[in-house]
C-alpha cells in the first residue's frame, strides 16, 4: 500500500514538471505591460474545483476585469479571450485554425473527425461535406423535422399537462431527427440504443472534464492506473456500437440502392448518367461519405469518425439550444404570444409548414439568436496558436492556447447593454449593423465556423413552430435555479423543468 502511494505521487509530481516544461514559455511575457491584461495565477486549488466551481470560476474572473486575461495553472500559460475584438484577431485567420489541447482529449471518443483534426485533413473533409449541408438538400431535410416535432407535439401532448423537464425530451428529439436526416437511419429502427448514447455521452462530458482540470490525468500512463482509461472504454464502448449500427444500417441501404441502379439498365453510356445523377442528389450526410468511399477519397476509419462526429455534435448542441429556447420563451410570455401571432400570419394557421413560411419569420429568429447568445450551447472553443501573436502589448509565442469564452464574450456589455436581459431585437438588423461582428459567436465564426448552422436553426425553427401553435409554454424551473457546469456543451447541474398547456 505504502508503495502504490508513493508511487501515485511520484507520478503526480513528474506529470506537474512535464506539463510545466511542456507549456510554460519563458519568453511569453517579455512584452508584458503592466495592467494591460490581467494575470492570474490561481496556483493548484483548481484542480480541486467541481464542475459548477470551475464554471462559476470562469465567470467571476470574467465579471470582475471585463476584458481578456492571462491564466496560468500548473505551469500551463494560456489567454482566455471575453471580448468580441480579441476574439476576431484569432476566428478571422486563416492561419490559428488548429484546436487545443482539449480536443485532443477527445481523440478516444471522436478520433480525428471535422471538429478534432487540423491542417489538410481538416480541409479536405470540410470540402467533401460542406455540399450535405446545400439548401435543396436542407429543403428535403425540412420534411423529417416537421414529422419529428409532430411526434414530440403528441409526446407532450399524452403527459396531459405534467411538469416535464424538457432536458431528455429534448435529446431525444434531436437525437431522432439527426439520425434519420444527416444519416438517413430511423432511430426507431436502431432498438433502445440511442437512450444508451445519450446516457453516456454525458458520463463522457464529466471525465474529460476531471482530466482537464486534474493535471497528473494528463499523463496516460496516470490515467490507466488510476483506472479512468477503463472506465472511459466501458463508456465508450456502447456509443461507438451506436454509430456503426448507423453506418452498417445505412451502408446496405446504400449499396442496394446502387446495385438497383447498376441492374436497371445494360446500357454503360445510361449506367454513367445514373450514376452521375445519383452523385448530384445526396439525401444525406452518410450518403456523400459512402459515395466518397467509392471515389478513393475516404476509407472506413474516415467514416467513422466523421460519423461519431456528427451524431454528436448534430443533437447534443442542438438539444442544449431546444432546451433554453422553450425555457426563456417560458419566462417571457409576451414574447411568446407575438411569436404565436407571427407564426399565425405566416402560416394562416397551416400546420403544414413550409421552409419558405420558417425563413419569413422574423421574430422567430431573433428569439432563437437572443436564446443561443444568453445560453450558447458551445461556451467556449479553444485554438492553438499556429504563429507568434501580438496583442494589447503582450507577445503570444506560437504553440500558446486560446480559450475563447463565448458565453462572456455574449455577455460584453459594449455591445449588449444589459447583457442578462433577453431582449430578442437585440437581432433587429439595425442593430446588427452597430454590433462587431465577432460579438455573436453562436456557431464560431471564421474558416472554422458550424458546417451544420443552417441545418440547426432550421431544426429549431420547425420544432418550435409546432410547439408554439399547439402549446402555451409555462416556467417551473426559476433563472435564479439554473446552475450550469463545465462540460463540452452548456449543461445544467439540475433539471429544467416547465410545463406545457394545449392550445385550444
């Protein structure tokens, strides 16, 4: 026992040296000038901190300078950015686009996908998918969110008024309508493996977080001992079982489809314009990696990856938008009546909505804008410095990580006066016109922006379309109870729970 100790903390103590050698910069501050940016050194009491402290944490430091600083923990030197024009010097390149340290944590969950790689793999796959996210195919996506927020209406609806917390609800939504849009596969069809994908990607979220903050985790040979590598592989195990169903079920609907082609007609000359057709009409994200696989230009790992990638990313920040969404509209409900009364206009009362009615509400998406400013599903992002970067008198050294808080940056009171009011003509274009551009970060900005935006706020819009027209939305869960904790997207430690009144 003595022995296993001692060793613990002999590893703890090289993990701290090696972190300390490996980020800290001896020339970082050379240009330091004093009061300029703020530095903190809080020293190891982090890595002590809970979720809702570390959360809570950011915040104070955020509130208290009201401008971007410098935090050194454990020897690791990196700048936090809160403000809209700090964060442009680095979004708007074309050079800083490689992530930090923190996403190469997720590795054993995403691999190397969209979000996690860097320098040509990074573009060649942003090229090859940014075409499954076109209007036209969106237009078709349209069709699948109409039918899925019928089925959340009529699941609500058979509660009979209960209070519900909208969190589960809203995984499931999301969850359902990106499998059968982007990857082409009903989850209905998949069992009850989705309700195990979403219990445990939010396991997930918490063990990354406990690597991040607690130094000595960083080391793998730390982790495997201490026995979270295990744990993160048990939890692993059914999420990445999850996606390959996905690409299997959609994969033999894929090449049946083109043997049915290929069969059809003997004629070569026909086959080629069949198969050039088919390349042009891709009805979903899975379907333009297949044919890329075909093409030589991706093989099955690729398709993996990118698949974790998307099933992810396309519900769980999705969800966390849904969620603050209904839960703001809730508190405010003359906003949701005139929400009600545009989509009454729009529509003459059709339920059948379509996307040209969505894209003429207005109100609709300044309510969705203003709810993904106060509660950005994504709060912060990370960039590694590609090259030396000067600003505010400080010299950064290539290598130095960036942390952009988006959650503070939405909270500059530069730009959004009163910054915790929601105030959705904040979004009105006169006083977009006034605003920095960097300033709304809901979806990044930059090379490195969301590929999937439009693909959300279209989710978004048709669901709450439908749940405006069939329901009045109540509040159970009070602001002053909300009580988030550092995760990968915005998570609340509690639930969030509202109530929904039919219509009559």
């Amino acid at each position: 026992m003595f022995f296993l100790i001692f060793a613990t903390l002999l590893l703890i103590l090289i993990g701290y040296l090696w972190i300390n050698r490996h980020f800290f910069n001896q020339d970082l501050y050379k240009n330091h000038s004093d009061n300029n940016i703020p530095w903190i050194r809080n020293g190891f009491s982090i890595a002590f901190f809970s979720p809702v402290e570390i959360f809570q944490f950011v915040r104070t430091i955020a509130a208290k300078y009201q401008k971007s600083y410098i935090m050194s923990v454990f020897g690791a030197t990196e700048y936090f950015i809160t403000r809209a024009r700090d964060a442009e010097k680095i979004l708007s390149s074309s050079k800083h686009l490689e992530k930090g340290l923190i996403y190469e944590l997720l590795h054993p969950f995403l691999k190397t996908g969209l979000l996690t790689s860097a320098g040509e793999k990074w573009h060649k796959r942003r090229r090859m998918l940014t075409p499954a996210f076109h209007f036209n195919i969106l237009k078709e996506f349209c069709e699948i969110f109409k039918e899925e927020s019928d089925r959340l209406v009529e699941n609500i609806k058979s509660q009979k008024g209960k209070e519900l917390n909208i969190i589960p609800i809203s995984t499931q939504f999301t969850l359902n309508t990106v499998c059968e849009s982007a990857m082409g596969v009903k989850l209905s069809n998949l069992g009850n493996t989705g309700t195990k994908y979403r219990e445990n990607i939010y396991l997930i979220g918490e063990l990354l977080l406990q690597r991040i903050l607690k130094p000595w985790l960083l080391i793998d040979i730390v982790y495997k001992l201490l026995g979270y590598s295990h744990q993160l592989e048990q939890l692993l195990k059914p999420v990445h079982n999850f996606t390959q169903t996905i690409i299997n079920s959609r994969r033999k609907e894929y090449l049946s489809k083109k043997s049915e082609v290929h069969d059809s007609n003997n004629n070569e000359k026909d086959n080629e314009n069949i198969y050039l057709s088919s390349k042009k009409k891709r009805t979903a994200m899975m379907d333009t990696l297949l044919q890329a696989q075909s093409d030589g230009l991706i093989d099955d790992e690729g398709i993996i990856e990118e698949t974790d990638t998307f099933t992810f990313e396309g519900h769980d920040t999705t969800s966390v938008g849904m969620t603050f969404t209904l839960f703001l509209l809730s508190h405010h409900p003359e906003v949701q009546e005139q929400l009600f009364q545009e989509i009454k206009e729009v529509t003459d009362g059709r339920q059948d909505i379509t996307i040209d009615d969505l894209n003429k509400m207005n109100l609709m998406e300044r309510v969705l804008k203003e709810s993904l400013r106060l509660y950005p599903p994504v709060h912060f992002i990370a960039r590694q410095l590609s090259e030396d970067l000067y600003n505010d008198g400080v010299l950064f050294k290539s290598g130095t990580v960036v942390n952009i808080m988006i959650f503070d940056v939405h909270r500059d009171e530069e730009y959004f006066p009163d910054p915790e009011k929601f105030d959705p003509d904040r979004f009105l274009p006169e006083n977009c016109e006034k605003r920095h551009n960097f300033a709304f970060l809901a979806f990044s900005a930059g090379m490195r922006n969301c590929i999937g935006q439009r693909f959300a706020m279209l989710e978004l819009k048709t669901m709450l379309t439908k749940m405006i027209l069939n329901f009045k939305i109540l509040p159970v869960t009070s602001v002053e109870e909300l009580i988030f904790k550092g995760d990968i997207v915005l998570r609340t430690q509690n639930p969030v729970i509202m109530k929904f009144v039919a219509r009559n």
